[in-house]
C-alpha cells in the first residue's frame, strides 16, 4: 500500500471514529459497512464491531467478528472483540474461550487481562479475577480501569486497607477521578480534621471540577461528616450530590410506569399460553432497594442446597426481548425458559436450588410464574420512611434514576407497592412478604418461615450466614456479612429536623 492510500484509510477512519464518540452509531456501522465492501481492514471490523454493541445488536457484532477471523483467525483484537460480545451475552465459558485463545498469542494483552478478570469477578471467581487484574498493573502501573477494578473487588472482599491502598494510587495518578475519593470514604474511618476530608472539601469548591466529579465528592464529604457527627453538613452534600445527580439524570417517572404496564400486558397475553415444564428450585428475591434483601439472599445462599445468583439482569432482559416479538407462541416461551436455564449454568451447573436477587424483578413476576410456575418469590419490604431514606441517602449508578429525590422516591415506592398488590391478587401462593424489621426482632423465626415457604428443610448453617464467604455485590455487602443485629437500624433519627420536610413529600 502506498503513503498516500494509508492517508486516506486513516482519514476515513478518523472520521468515523468522531461520529463514534459523538454516540452516532448508525452513521458509523453505514460507514464501516461500506468500506468493509470495498477492502477488509482491521481498524473498520474492531469499529464495527463496538458501534454493533453500542445499539444492543450483539448478534450482529458476532457475525462481523467471525468474519474478521476468517481473514486472520489469530488477531488478539478480534478474539477479544467476540470474548466481549459472550461475555454481553452473559455466556461466560463461551466468552473465556476466546479470550484466553486471544491471551496464548498475546500475554500482555491489557484489556483481555482486565476482561478475564471481570469475567472471573462476575462468576464468583474472586482470587483469580484479582490475579488477571494484578498481571495488567505489572505491564501498566496507571491502567485506571483495572485500578477501579480492584478498588471495587477488594472492598466487598473487606479487605479495607487493600482498597484504601488502590483509591490513593487513582488519587495520585489523576485527582479528578473523583470516584476514587467516595470509594475511599466508603472504607474510611473519619476524625475531625481529616486531612482526606480537607482535600474533598478543596476540590468540591474548585471550578475546574465539572458536576459530575463534584458528585462522587460530595458522597464522599457526606460520609465523612456522618462519621464526624455533623449531621448538618452531612445532610448539606447529601442533598447537593442527590440535586447534581437528578441533573444529570433527567428522571422521567412515566417511562418506569410505561414498562410496569407493559410487563403487565405481557403477562396478560401469555398466561393464556400452556406450556409444560417440572423445573423447581428457583427463588427470586424482588422489592425496593434497600429493604434488606442483600441479609435475605446470604441466608438463604449459607444453606448447603442453595447457590445465591445476586443480581441478575437476564428477567429483565427477557421481558424486553418477548415484548418485541411479533408472534408469542408455547414454543418461544420454552425457548426463552431454557435461555435463562442455560444463562444461570454459567454460573452454578449443580443441582442447587438457585437465587435471583435483581429487585426490579417485581415488575415481571407475571413472566417469571408463566416460563418457572413452581418458582417462590420473596417480596421484601420495610418501614417506608426508612426505605425511602436509605435510598436517599446512599449513591447508586445513574441507571437507577429514581433515587435523587423524595418526590420521585415517594412515586417509585406507591408504584412499587400497586405493581406488588396485583401480583399478589394474580398469585396468592407463590410470593410470601418478608418484613425487614420482623426478621431482625426474631431472625430464626422468621429464617423457618422462608425455608418453609421455599420448601428447604432446616440447616444451622443459616443462622452463621455472616462466616459464608460468598462475596456479596451489592451496596448492602457490609451489613449482610455482619450477624444480625436485634436493633432495628434507624439511621434517620440522626436528621429528623433536618428532612421533616422532605419526608412529607413522600405521602406514603
């Protein structure tokens, strides 16, 4: 190739490249696509192939792939983009395949080390995800990704100090990576005059910090009043990250009632439907965030017949997936059933009665009854006032947008509460309420009645759930590895002057 066909190659991919991260993603597959009829080239099927994954098209972004190994079967890069669309998939030995295929040609690939080391974290696999992740810093100290990665792991792993170790490195590296400092705060213990807390208070008031790196430091200034004690300036961040957060937001509360009804209709068109299946032993733990399910599911995973899931986005993926479908037939159903079948043998192939914990499963229990009907639900519930709060005032990533304020909250939960009520009126059998309170006042009661419901016979184990080692991924992974305490906690009491306002905009 002469210099001046490389030039107009790197022109044309320079461009899509912009259009790119500009979001235009149709513009470039248009524009990969022709070219690629033209003349094969690396840097337009790697483009390709993510641009397909941008807009959900995975099966697209597979094709393209394989395409590209036809032409060279042991290009790391593409052996990585096609881990990375199983792994989307969410099949995990399929995924692992091909990335440790790309990592026999290239053993210091940096994102097929980082991508084993999700893939490992993702299915339980918590020493050698940490391993992969360790073997990327040795080839790049600053890859800040992998950074974060540890960060994350080693602080649902409690192990502090580790974690505090790997915030500081980020710090250093770059102080605007501001989701080092809350995650820093998150395993830190403050005094008055913490010098981390002057720092967070330095860069708050810094306009060369943008809203959203002023909202990790404003998490992070909140925990450290509370530990302080100064609930007057604890609750000042606390409400400016919620009120910077709703910002970027842009919460609409009719599009969450649009998918509740539509999972609703669903459920209406379907349940007509006969299928057949004698497939037991699936638990799936819905309700608000925050309302203790995280304890409920370590409960239940410490009994020797129970493998815990955690949060899983297959239902949900599901749910979209059939309402698209022109036809719904017994056929599909089944097909559908056995996809989220295979989707949990990457994750637990024995014989355990298996866990799914994605809350927001309580907008498609309708589903789950028609593909699983011999499937319990675990509805947990607790004090509303104290729910509510709890969501308010702990961070969560912006897809969960209804979090930021009490009005939206207050709408959430009464939707929440009414999805809740027709599902029980639909299957009165099948979902037993569990109140948080109740459970903490009277553990083993209450752990019998939910064996009982689940059909599990009693094992002690149940009792000791805080020794499991079981990691727990969720925000409530500190208070779900600790015994079960006979307080109720009540964290609001400490701001009750403060919010009494804000408490009356929930109208629950």
């Amino acid at each position: 190739m002469n210099k001046e066909t490389d030039e107009i190659l790197n022109k044309k991919y320079d461009k899509l490249y912009k259009k790119f991260l500009k979001g235009k993603f149709s513009e470039v597959i248009d524009g990969c696509n022709k070219f690629l009829k033209k003349r094969k080239h690396q840097l337009f099927f790697n483009l390709l192939c993510v641009a397909y994954q941008k807009i959900g098209k995975i099966d697209q972004s597979i094709v393209v792939m394989n395409e590209a190994l036809t032409l060279n079967p042991n290009h790391p890069n593409f052996l990585n983009n096609l881990g990375t669309c199983f792994y989307m998939l969410h099949k995990f030995s399929e995924a692992e395949k091909y990335f440790k295929r790309g990592l026999e040609i290239d053993n210091k690939h940096l994102h097929i080390l980082n991508n084993l080391g999700n893939l490992k974290r993702e299915t339980y696999k918590i020493e050698d995800s940490i391993n992969y992740y360790k073997k990327v810093l040795s080839i790049q100290h600053d890859a800040v990704a992998t950074l974060f990665n540890l960060v994350g792991i080693y602080r649902i792993s409690n192990e502090k100090e580790e974690s505090k170790k790997y915030c500081k490195k980020i710090i250093e590296l770059n102080k605007k990576l501001t989701d080092a400092d809350r995650q820093y705060s998150l395993v830190h213990k403050y005094a008055k005059n913490d010098p981390h807390l002057n720092e967070m208070l330095k860069k708050v008031n810094d306009d060369d910090f943008n809203n959203l790196e002023k909202i990790h430091l404003c998490y992070g200034i909140h925990k450290a009043y509370e530990d302080i004690g100064d609930y007057k300036n604890a609750f000042k961040f606390l409400k400016k990250g919620n009120e910077l957060l709703k910002k970027e937001s842009k919460y609409d509360f009719s599009k969450d009632e649009k998918k509740i009804q539509g999972n609703i209709n669903l459920y209406k068109k379907i349940k007509k439907i006969q299928t057949s299946t004698n497939h037991r032993g699936l638990i799936f733990i819905v309700g608000m965030p925050r309302s203790g399910s995280s304890l409920v599911e370590q409960i239940l995973a410490s009994h020797k017949k129970v493998f815990g899931g955690g949060e899983l986005p297959y239902i949900q993926e599901i749910a979209q997936k059939i309402i698209s479908e022109e036809k719904v037939d017994a056929s599909l159903i089944n097909n559908y059933r056995n996809d989220y079948l295979s989707l949990i043998k990457e994750l637990n192939d024995s014989s355990f009665i298996f866990t799914d914990k994605e809350l927001l499963n309580f907008n498609s229990i309708g589903l789950i009854l028609s593909l699983f009907p011999g499937a319990k639900i675990i509805n947990c519930t607790r004090d509303p006032i104290e729910n509510c709060w709890s969501i308010y005032k702990n961070f969560f990533p912006i897809k969960t947008e209804f979090v930021n304020n009490f009005g939206d909250i207050g709408k959430f939960y009464k939707l929440y509460l009414n999805t809740m009520n027709f599902w029980q009126k639909e299957f009165p059998k099948n979902i037993y309420n569990l109140e948080y309170e109740s459970l903490v006042e009277d553990p083993k009661k209450y752990i019998e009645k939910i064996l009982s419901f689940c059909n599990l016979e009693w094992d002690e184990n149940v009792m000791s759930h805080h020794k499991n080692s079981r990691i727990i991924r969720t925000l409530s992974f500190d208070q779900a590895n600790k015994p079960i305490s006979k307080k109720v906690s009540n964290t609001i009491k400490n701001y009750k002057d403060i919010v009494e306002d804000l408490i009356k905009e929930l109208k629950i």
